[in-house]
C-alpha cells in the first residue's frame, strides 16, 4: 500500500523522488488532534482553511482516502506545505 501511495503521490507532484518510503511510514503516526493542534492557521486563516478543505476533496475523492485515517493528515500536510509557504511571505 506505501508504494503504491508513493507513485501516486510522485505523479501528481506532492513528493519528489528523494522522499523514501520509509519517510511516508513515519509520517502516518498522526491523529486529528495532533493535526489541529499543530496546524493553528486551521479555521483562523481563512484562505488557507478554504484551500484545506478544496485539498480535502481532492484526497477522499480522486486518491480514495478515508478522511479519519493517518493517512489522510498526512497527504492533507504535504499538499498544503506549498501553500503554507507562500503564506509567511
């Protein structure tokens, strides 16, 4: 399941081909609340919360994530990286 997560997440641009799958697994020991907590821009920041959500759809719809999952936070996080960068510019 890992890899085949890996070569969806390379072909849509999320990760590089530097990221080792090894990576991926450590980064699914998430929970909601560590989530919210971590990401205090969620639901004061109006942009970034509306760009969460469009991210959101394009996670449960087109990779078929389940939203309560460890998984989900994470690929939530990678796509929004990008965002939250320009944001402290």
């Amino acid at each position: 399941m890992i890899n085949e997560l890996h070569q969806k997440l390379l072909k849509l641009g999320v990760v590089n081909s530097q990221v080792q799958l090894g990576d991926l697994q450590r980064l699914l020991n998430v929970t909601p609340e560590k989530w919210i907590k971590k990401n205090k821009w969620f639901c004061v920041n109006r942009k970034l919360t509306m760009k969460a959500f469009k991210v959101h759809e394009l996670i449960v719809s087109k990779l078929k994530v389940n939203s309560e999952s460890k998984l989900y936070f994470l690929l939530v996080d990678l796509f929004m990286e990008k965002y939250l960068k320009k944001n402290k510019k």
